[in-house]
C-alpha cells in the first residue's frame, strides 16, 4: 500500500513540472448560441486588430471578409499544334470483331 501511495505522489511531482505557465486560456464552446456569440466576439477583435494595424500604416481599414484583388493579364492561348495527316494512326480492326 505504501509503495503504492509512493508512486502515485512520484508520478504527480514529475507531471506537476509538464503543464503550461502563464494564464490558461478557456477553450472555445462546440456547438449552440455560445459558439456563435464566441465567433462574433473573435470576428469584432480581429476587426479591431486590423483597424489598428492600418492605422499604424497610415491606410484604410477593410474588413476582414474581403481581400484585395488584383488582376493577371492571361496571354492567349496558343492554337494546340495539329499532327500531319500521315502521322495519324490508322484504325486498325478490333481482334474481336469477327467479319461473317
């Protein structure tokens, strides 16, 4: 029983030093009218987090759902190069077509 107790309290010194420093955070809720109100708050700071970065840069602030686009001149396509005639493989006749 004491040898026991003796691995129980070792066991818990050396998973007492595992663990994380600082304040923990509360992870976020699974599902319900709590997840939405959590990612509406996590949304309103991340908008504010960009307000102030585009501040600090002297520009306007977008919101967090659009992106910037920017436009790619496309070439066109070149016409597919066409193989001579000669150089198209012939039809051969199906071994398993037997002419009656």
């Amino acid at each position: 029983m004491m040898r026991r107790l003796a691995v129980v309290v070792l066991a818990l010194v050396a998973l007492s030093g595992c663990g994380l420093r600082g304040k923990l955070e509360q992870p976020p809720p699974l599902f319900g009218p709590q997840r939405a109100a959590y990612e509406a708050e996590q949304k309103r700071k991340a908008d504010e987090a960009a307000a102030k970065a585009a501040e600090a840069q002297g520009a306007a602030a977008t919101p967090s759902g659009e992106r910037q686009r920017t436009e790619i001149p496309v070439a066109p396509a070149q016409p597919a190069v066409k193989a001579p005639e000669t150089l198209q493989p012939t039809p051969q006749a199906s071994p398993f077509q037997r002419p009656n």
